[in-house]
C-alpha cells in the first residue's frame, strides 16, 4: 500500500537514503556478502540479556545499519522511548499513558505517572495476587462445598485470553501439575462447553479476565459459567465468592456481576489489553507456575527493559530488530514475517505475537492523523519447528515471495530425551543456512541431477533470517522474549509515527454485530443492510430454525 504523493515519512532524508540504498543490496547475494566478510557471522551478531542474536542472514550490510539508525534518530524513536517511560500519554487517541513496563520494575524503583509514582500499587497487587495463589495452590483456598481447587477456568478474550494462554503453555514445564488451567475465549458456545467437559464445579475456579468487564464474549461466557456453577451446587449464590475471581480496571461492573472486589485483581488503564499478561490479567500464569516464578517472568522483561532504554541502539537488541524488520518490509518488499520457535513449549507463541504485532502496528495513519504512505506491521504467523518444515516451509524456501523468518531455539530442552534436541537444534541451523545460501543449479548438475529436474532442486536463496539463541526455556527468558518482541513493535511503531497502543479497527465489526444480534430471530425485522448481508442473515435465519 503507498499513496501517490509523498508523506512526512517519505520525505525524509534518511528514508530517502534508504531507497536509495536498496537496489544495490537487493543486486547482491547473501553468498556474496559473506564470501567478502569471512567474519560476518560473528561481527553481525549481538548477545546482550541472555539473548544471541545473529542477524548476519540478512540482506543488510554496515551501510545499511548506519542508514537504519539514523533513520531510527530522525524519526525521533530515542524520544518516544524516554516519553514512554516518563509516563507520558503517548497512545494519543485514548488519551492515555503507556506504562506496561512499571508492571516489571522491581520494588523499589521509580516510574511517575501524572507526578505518582505507579510502582507501590503494582507491588501491592502483585502480593495480593501472590497471597491468593499460595492459598489456592496450597489448598487452603476451599470451594463452596469445601473441596479444594482442581481446575482453573480463565475466561477473557484478546489481551486478555492470548497472553495467558501462551504464558501457560510456555511455562507448563513449571506448573503445578495437579491445577488444571483451561481457558475459554470465543463467545461460541463450544468454546466454553468443551471446556468444563467433565470438571466438576465444586472443585472449580472461574477467573473473569476482563480489563472494561463489558466485553461481549467474556460477559456472555461469564454469565454462562455462573448458571454453570449455580445449577450444580444447587443455586446458592453466596457460592460466587469462592468460585469467582475478576481482573479489571472496572470495580462498578465487577461487583454488579456480583464479584466482591474483596475477590479482584486491578490494573490501570495506562496497561492495554495486548499489553496486559504481566499485570493482574496473569493470574492463571501465577496460580500455574506459582509466585516465584512469575516474578522471575517479570524480572526478565524488566531486564529487557532496561536494555532497549540504555544500550546504545546499535547493540540493542529490539531496535535492531525492529529496523532490519522496517528494511525487509519496506525496502525489501517482505509482507509478512514468520516466527518458528523450536521449542515446542512456545506453541502459542506466534498466536501471540499477532495480537501483539499486528493489533498494535496494523495502522495506516501517523499520530497526526496524516497518511503513513509506506506499508506498516507486516503479518505474523509461524508455528513451532519442525512441524512448519513438513508444511509450509516449501513457499518460504522456493516460493515467489520474501518471508523473513525469526528462528527461535534454546541450547538445552526442558525435557532431555536421546538425542531429540540436537535433531531439533540441526534443522533450526539448516534451515537458516538453507534459506541463505540456496542451492545452485551448478551444483545440482555437479550431483548428477537430471537437467529437467534442476530448475524444480534448486534453491535461489537470499531469504533472510534472524536467529535468536537462548540457554534454557526458563520463566525469565520468557519474560526477555515477550518484551524484546513489545519493544520491536514499539521501535517500529515510532519509525512509521503511528499509535501502537490503540486498535480502532476492532470497533466497526462489534457495532454492526450489536445491530444484527436482534434481527436474526425475528423474520419479521425488516433487514436494511447491502444485498449480500441481508441474503446472509435470511438464509440464517432458515438455517438456524433446522
Ligand atoms: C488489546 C485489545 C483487546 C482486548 C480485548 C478484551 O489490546 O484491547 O484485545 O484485550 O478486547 O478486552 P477486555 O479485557 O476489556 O475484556
């Protein structure tokens, strides 16, 4: 997507430099960029936090880095960071601060927000969420009926449902193995019917997870899981205040539902949604895998914190990122970027990151309202290594299109078997390796492959990858990889000039969906909709009486 005429962002020299600059690396092999550099793939890496990083796979050279980051400085990215930590209202169009990063600062430390400082309140609600999930886990926490807690149901959606869901699975491998979490999102019915299949009530603990309490999937699933409750410990509603916790910003509508606040957990509307899984909405994370380890969740992202605030950005690990990740998009042409962990623990992970990638940088206006005129946050998509290698990794190595990949992998596994994990680890070098450097057609010949078969055998290459090493899947690297990822958006987000923290977009579809609920049991509402969406709901309103 570009407009015709030239934008702010366009206009700007260095963004000029960079188009530039394009052709002559898009003339040039990633063969070629490391035949000349035999030091390449050590001198274009970083290892900072915990974390290695080796970019050298991308189509980039010293020049490149020097037109991003100073692209990176005129577009002010350095200044958006300091106005995000200094509490700013920087998400504009809501009018609010964007402060996820108090939700890790130690005790102790300081971050203002209209002149109060927010840290103690975090605190304090880290301990109450602590208290409560010692008391769960230990079993001191008793149903209605007395029995103690089997079963967690957490019920919230977008921010408030991926988040979690990924933290659990990620960090299963430390979860109390007798507390089984589900989670249920999608207003479909099955969603949530499957998800009390078989459990039983008085040993059940529902968490409303809802930042508003007015989202329409989460309250109808909420209203759903009380009748659930009720209608098996025979209608007693005190019943609620030992099957039902809330995390909200939102004490009115919690206790109207008829949640005591005694039984919430609060956060703050300087925390978005997408942004929200270290805050009070990670209680199913904490009641998993216990206090300990969700604070040593936090003190990874604060570590990454505090990297993409102080280091220089050349050695900073999501500024990187985030400008190589502007230079495949928008000098490269790449629409979309996969992300293949090779630990099957971080399954979610992709899931994940869309909401977080996409929600935040999906955007086509600056700040100012004024068109962005380049292409914004690409598409996220990916699934764990190796099941992607045996699916869709055909398009990526011989397909007519540019996915730049992230291949994240950890250098011991969580679960020791044989040989497993260097089998795992080879195919995350081979496939970097594969996706650079190709395989000619030279080479096909030189192994006696049939001439009609080499144009089918051979591989271009030049497809760029990233590959990031950690030691061990631990709740702290979690934390590093959840922020580094916050904070590429961010640098990306600042680059473009646009709003990572709303998401007007989701807005329209919920209004119309409000204005069709009514209309589609009763025949006699005469539909105004387009041709289409009336046709639509008449053939559903046949369909739906079977
Ligand atoms: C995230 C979005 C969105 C939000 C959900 C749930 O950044 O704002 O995904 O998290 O719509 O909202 P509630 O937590 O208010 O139910």
């Amino acid at each position: 997507m570009t407009d015709s005429s030239s934008t702010a962002l366009q206009a700007l020299p260095a963004w000029k430099a960079l188009q530039a600059h394009a052709p002559k690396l898009q003339a040039q092999h990633l063969r070629e960029l490391f035949a000349t550099d035999p030091q390449r793939g050590e001198r274009l890496a970083l290892d900072a936090v915990g974390i290695y990083l080796d970019y050298s796979k991308n189509r980039i050279n010293d020049d490149t880095l020097r037109l991003l980051l100073s692209l990176a400085e005129a577009t002010g990215v350095r200044e958006r960071i300091d106005a995000m930590f200094r509490g700013e209202r920087i998400n504009t169009t809501e009018g609010r601060a964007v402060l996820h990063v108090a939700l890790r600062a130690p005790r102790g430390a300081k971050i203002l927000f209209d002149g109060a400082d927010v840290v103690p309140g975090v605190h304090e609600v880290l301990d109450r969420m602590a208290g409560f999930a010692e008391r769960v886990r230990g079993g001191a926490w008793l149903g209605h009926g007395g029995k103690r807690i089997r079963h967690i149901v957490n019920i919230g959606i977008g921010g408030s449902d991926l988040g979690p869901v990924m933290a659990y699975e990620a960090l299963r491998h430390y979860s109390q193995r007798d507390l089984d979490v589900r989670f249920v999102s999608n207003v479909d019915g099955t969603d949530f019917a499957e998800a009390v299949q078989g459990i039983d009530a008085a040993e059940t603990l529902f968490i409303i997870a809802s930042k508003t309490f007015t989202t329409l999937e989460t309250m109808t699933n909420a209203h759903s899981a009380r009748d659930w409750l009720l209608s098996r410990l025979g209608g007693d509603a005190s019943a609620v205040a030992k099957h039902f916790v809330a995390l909200s910003t939102n004490a009115e509508a919690v206790s109207k539902f008829g949640i005591a606040t005694d039984n919430m957990f609060g956060f703050w509307d300087w925390v978005g949604g997408r942004y929200s899984m270290d805050s009070a909405i990670g209680l199913s994370t904490m009641l998993a895998i216990g206090p300990e380890h969700f604070r040593a969740m936090l003190d990874g992202m604060h570590q990454m914190d505090e990297h993409f605030r102080l280091a220089p950005f050349e050695r900073n690990l999501p500024v990187l990122m985030g400008l190589i990740g502007i230079w495949n998009s928008n000098f490269l042409g790449a629409h979309s970027v996969a992300v293949l962990p090779y630990e099957q623990y971080l399954k979610r992970f992709p899931a994940y990151l869309q909401q977080l990638t996409m929600e935040s940088n999906g955007k086509r206006v600056r700040l100012d309202g004024a068109p962005i005129g380049v292409d914004t946050g690409p598409i996220y998509w990916g699934e764990p290594g190796t099941n992607g290698q045996h699916s869709f990794y055909q398009l990526i190595h011989q397909g007519t299109r540019l996915v730049p990949c992230d291949f994240i992998g950890f250098g011991r596994s969580l679960n020791p078997l044989g040989d497993h994990h260097d089998q795992l680890m080879a195919n995350v070098f081979a496939q970097g390796e594969a996706l650079a450097f190709g395989k000619t057609a030279d080479e096909l010949r030189a192994e006696g492959v049939a001439e009609a078969l080499v144009p089918h055998k051979s591989f271009e290459g030049n497809r760029p990858s990233n590959t990031l090493l950690l030691d061990e899947l631990t709740p702290a690297a979690l934390g590093k990889l959840v922020a580094l990822y916050e904070h590429i958006v961010f640098t990306q987000g600042a680059v473009w000039g646009l709003n990572c923290f709303d998401q007007w977009g989701v807005e329209l579809g919920k209004a119309l969906a409000q204005r069709i609920i009514p209309e589609l049991g009763d025949a006699n509402v005469a539909l105004k909709h387009d041709s289409s969406t009336n046709t639509l709901i008449g053939r559903y309103r046949q369909l739906r009486r079977g």
